[in-house]
C-alpha cells in the first residue's frame, strides 16, 4: 500500500510531459501559420511570374 502511495504522489515526471505538450503545441500553431504563408508565397511568385513574362515579350 506504501508503495502504491508513493507512486500516486511522486511527481518526477511531471516537467517532462508538460514540455512535451508545450513543444506540440508550438509545432501545430507553427504549421498553421505556415500552411497560411504558403499560400501567400504562392500568390506572390504568381503575379512575379506574370510580370516577368509581361516585362519580357514587351522587350522583345
């Protein structure tokens, strides 16, 4: 019976998993902003490109 008591109020292990949450819960937040970025990177190239071949037939 101690030793079960001992095991229910040992808190060792306690920082590690809170850590863990922490750094997944960077992870997503980070990946959805980038998911958001890409997709104005995208449409950033694209009009870039559009400019570009614009800029290029006119010179030729």
């Amino acid at each position: 019976m101690t030793f079960l008591r001992n095991f229910w109020n040992d808190e060792q292990g306690q920082d590690l998993i809170e850590y863990t949450l922490l750094i997944a819960f960077v992870a997503l937040a980070s990946a959805a902003l980038f998911i958001g970025a890409g997709k104005s990177v995208t449409t950033i190239w694209t009009i870039t490109n559009n400019q570009l071949s614009a800029a290029a037939a006119s010179a030729s």
